[in-house]
C-alpha cells in the first residue's frame, strides 16, 4: 500500500504539468485558428468592398 501511494505521489506533478502544458497548448491553437479565420473574413469583406467601389466609379 505504501508503494502504491508513492507511485502515486510521484507521478501526480507530472501529470499535472502534462494537463497545464495540454489545456495551453489547446487553448494556444484554437486562438491561432479563430484569428486566422477573422482574417480571412476581414480579407474577403476588403476584396468585395474594393470590387464594388471599382465597379461602381466611373469610367474614362
């Protein structure tokens, strides 16, 4: 029993740095794929802006 319970107490920081470095790395990416996605958008909405000003002036 006393084995089993330092086997446990010597992983758990390990496990628990392992959970930290995870839910980071987790909520690291996703934040990298929401920007990229909000500038896409942003990119798109410019392009179709600048088409519409284009089409819309007047020609010489």
């Amino acid at each position: 029993m006393d084995t089993t319970l330092a086997v446990l107490a010597g992983l758990t920081p390990s496990v628990g740095v392992g959970l930290l470095f995870w839910f980071s790395m987790r909520k690291i990416l996703r934040a990298d794929r929401h920007e990229r996605e909000a500038l896409d958008r942003m990119d798109r909405e410019g392009m179709t802006a600048a088409a519409e000003s284009a089409r819309n002036s007047p020609s010489r």
